[in-house]
C-alpha cells in the first residue's frame, strides 16, 4: 500500500480577469449595435454586461491578493 504523503497544495486558478473583461466589452457593444437595430435581444446584452464586469473586478481582485501573499 502506498500512502500520499505529498499533494499539492495550489488550487487551481479559475478563468484571468482580462477574458471576463473582454467578453462585458463585447456583450455591451453587442448590446448597443442590437439596440440601434431594434432587437428585443439586445436587452439581454445590455443586462448581461454589467455581470460580467462585476466578475472581471472580482478575478482582478482575487489576482491582485494572490500576487501580494506571493
């Protein structure tokens, strides 16, 4: 029987700030150009937008306290 003495210790990081940023950037331009054209689907871009900035600023967040415990 072998017994594991040793596991790592690093939990895996989730998806880098930068990707949510740019898919809120995407989603609010998205949401104007749909909302220009009259289509009921850019209230869906324009609501999904803000969303995904709040989980850039919370990505950012948790990269800026890991970097500083580094």
């Amino acid at each position: 029987m072998s017994s594991q003495t040793h596991t790592p210790s690093k939990k895996k990081r989730g998806i880098p700030w930068y990707v949510y940023f740019a898919g809120s950037t995407v989603y609010t331009a998205l949401g104007g150009w749909l909302a220009a054209e009259g289509s009921l689907l850019a209230i869906i871009c324009i609501f999904s937008a803000p969303i995904g900035f709040f989980y850039a600023w919370r990505a950012w967040k948790e990269e800026k306290h890991h970097r500083g415990r580094a």
